[in-house]
C-alpha cells in the first residue's frame, strides 16, 4: 500500500488570495493618502492668504486704503506652488484675497465641499473666510 506524502507549503490558490488582499490594501491606502496630502497642501494655500492679509493691514497702515499685491509686496503663488492668489475688492475698509488651487490640488474637499478656491474677505474689521469647511477652527 502506497502511502501519500504531504510536503509543506502554500498552493496556488492560497498565494493568489494573499496578492489578491495585498491589492485591496494598497488601493484603499493609496486613496486614504491621496486625501491626506491634498488636506496638508491645503495649509499652503491658508498660510498664503494669511501672510498677504498681514501685509495688507500693514500697509494700511501707512496708506489711506488698502494695496494690491505688488505695492504690498506679495507674490502671485503661494510658496509651494500649489495657489495662485490674487487681491481684489480694494478699498479704504475692505480687500479680498482669493486662492485658487492649482493642477492636482483642484480635487481638494472636506467632505461634500471643494476646498478648491480659498477666500479671505476683509470689510470694515469683520474677516469672513469662505468656505469654512476649508479653513482651520
């Protein structure tokens, strides 16, 4: 009577399934990352829009209304690249920074809404920044 041998080890199938797991990791991982570095980048665009009002109250404050971005000294990009910015609504009391996400970064959201255009308003002292999903409490 012949005996069967058993030789350790995995089949075919077993290693399949194993690559088949690994690959569902990695899209969902990939994904999750996707999301984590498009919110980080957002911080870019903020500090941008935060430095340019900084230097518009500064400004201000020498002059009898507020500046565009070359009398303020400021830059058309944010400093990685990821924004353009731009001034607009210039006056005595009020000014509007905008930033526009630029290539990839245009796919930014919290949640259901696009965090792809930043704006800060400023009008008579009262600051509105918009959308507030985008911004930081």
């Amino acid at each position: 009577m012949k005996q069967i041998q058993h030789h350790g080890g995995f089949t075919i199938i077993e290693l399949l399934i194993v690559i088949v797991i690994i690959g569902i990791i990695a899209i969902i991982a990939t994904g999750i990352y996707k999301s984590f570095a498009l919110q980080s980048r957002r911080a870019d665009g903020v500090n941008a829009i935060l430095t340019l009002q900084l230097s518009e109250e500064q400004y201000r404050s020498t002059n009898s209304q507020y500046g565009s971005i070359t009398q303020i000294g400021g830059s058309a990009t944010s400093p990685q690249g990821y924004y353009s910015l731009v001034i607009s609504n210039l006056g005595a009391t009020t000014f509007t920074i905008t930033a526009t996400a630029q290539g990839t970064q245009a796919n930014d959201s919290a949640g259901s809404t696009s965090c792809a255009t930043l704006t800060l308003t400023v009008s008579s002292g009262t600051v509105t920044q918009t959308p507030t999903a985008c911004w930081p409490s």
